[in-house]
C-alpha cells in the first residue's frame, strides 16, 4: 500500500466529491492520507475530513500565500490546534518568494513560529519552498541550533545542493507528479540519489497531475504513478519503493495510527 503524503482534499475540484475521490485512491492502492491545510479558516474542515475517514489525517498550518493575513497568529493558536487527535503534523509553511503574496519578513517570522512548534510537539513540519533556498536553509540551520525538529520538504523541486543542504539537516523529502515532466531532468537524477529511509511520495492534489494525467484535475489515486516512475529512476520494484515510503511515513508521523486505518506494517 502507498501513501499520499501530502493532498488538499478539502480543495475545489476534490471536495465536490470526496467520497468518490477517495474510493479510487483507494482502488488504486492507496491506503492513508495526510489532508494539508493552508490557512486558519479551513482547520476545522480539513480536521472533520479526517474524523470522519479514518485513512486520513489533518495538519494545521498557514502557507506562505497566507502570511500577511496571518501575521498576528501566534504560537498558542497552532499548540491548541495540534491537541486534535487527528492532526498529525504542523503545516505547510514555509518561504515562496516565487509569486511574493506576502511579505518576506511575515512569511520568515511565521515560519519560525510553525517550527517553534514542532520542537515543541515533535509533530513534523511540511515545508513549502519556492525560489526561496538561501532563505530556507538559513533558517533550518539556525533553528536546528536551537533544537532539533522532525520535518520535511514537500514537493521538492529545488537545486541538488539544497538537497543536500536539508537531507544533512535530518529532513526528509517528499517527490510530487514533477517528477514525470519531460523538463524535470535534474529534479529525476536527484531522486535517485535520496537515501531510502528519506523519501516519501505526494500528489499535492489537486495541482501538479503526473504523466499521464497532466491536464486535468490531480487526484490521490495518481501517487501510483508518481510512485511507479520514482520506482523506475531508483531501479526497484513499486512494491519495494511502497514499502519504503510507507516505513518513512509512519516513523515520521508517529502519531498517525496506521494500523487503526487497515495499513499493514
């Protein structure tokens, strides 16, 4: 069984019809759910999916886009929202200077904050990074000097040498349907170089369907794809690289009882 490490099922073009998006995830053989959240407003939504599926689990976070609406949130908000059983993980955060919606000094201090909490719950934090390395890894530096923290890179698409950079840091990496486009070279030769008990595999669905999806609506069910071309780069077999990832995903999340949702260990 596979897991989708990072979706947004409460999103438009997945949440008009959740139940059906599931089941084929499900056919397809993918058997848990972690249900991102993006901005305070959608917490409670994102949590009552994962309440009422129990192959799913909700974090609490607030994107990069989000921070200027954000920048008053404190540490407080984040620690009693992560109290829910349900949610299994801080996030996503992080720094997008590609689009700049928000401040870069708003965006970097609530970055701060999501990893302030993640020391202090041993939650994981998913990190979103967009034309923002220097930035990125300067900050997880820095922090990690004040304490470790589990996290990890969600749809990596960044240089092999800030790969390197976080995988030295102790993070782990998550690979997106990217990973098939015709112009992802670099991004398939870094891939095939993480260390097996570091990578994990995503849709961030609804966006970003792999080959030979592209052009419509990316759903859960597509990480047998995205995982089957990994499988391929990495020159092991989907079920090897299923079982890999799994492992990954619940030392990482170990609050998620995935026994609970009927995956196997």
């Amino acid at each position: 069984m596979l897991i989708d490490s990072h979706c947004h099922l409460n999103y438009k073009g997945l949440i008009e019809q959740q139940g059906e998006v599931l089941a084929r995830a499900r056919a397809a053989g993918i058997g848990a759910f972690l249900n991102i959240s993006t901005r305070q407003s959608e917490w409670a939504d994102v949590v009552a999916t994962a309440e009422r599926e129990s192959d799913v689990w909700a974090t609490v976070g607030i994107h990069p886009h989000e921070a200027d609406q954000h920048a008053d949130l404190g540490e407080g908000a984040l620690l009693e929202a992560t109290k829910h059983p349900r949610v299994i993980g801080i996030g996503e955060t992080g720094l997008d200077y590609y689009y700049d919606h928000s401040d870069r000094v708003v965006q970097q201090d609530l970055f701060r904050t999501h990893i302030r909490v993640a020391r202090e719950t041993g939650l994981p934090l998913i990190i979103h990074t967009r034309e923002a390395e220097e930035d990125t890894a300067r900050i997880l530096t820095e922090e990690m000097e004040q304490g470790a923290f589990p996290a990890l890179i969600h749809c990596f698409t960044a240089s092999a040498d800030f790969g390197e950079k976080v995988l030295n840091l102790g993070l782990t990496i998550s690979i997106s349907g990217i990973v098939t486009f015709k112009n992802a070279k670099d991004l398939q030769a870094f891939v095939s170089t993480i260390p097996q008990d570091r990578l994990l595999v995503e849709t961030d669905s609804p966006f970003l369907a792999p080959i030979p999806h592209r052009g419509k609506v990316c759903e859960p069910a597509y990480t047998a794809d995205t995982a089957r071309f990994v499988a391929g780069l990495r020159d092991v077999s989907l079920e090897d690289l299923a079982a890999t990832t799994s492992a990954n995903f619940r030392k990482l999340f170990a609050k998620a009882d995935l026994d609970k949702a009927g995956l196997a260990a």
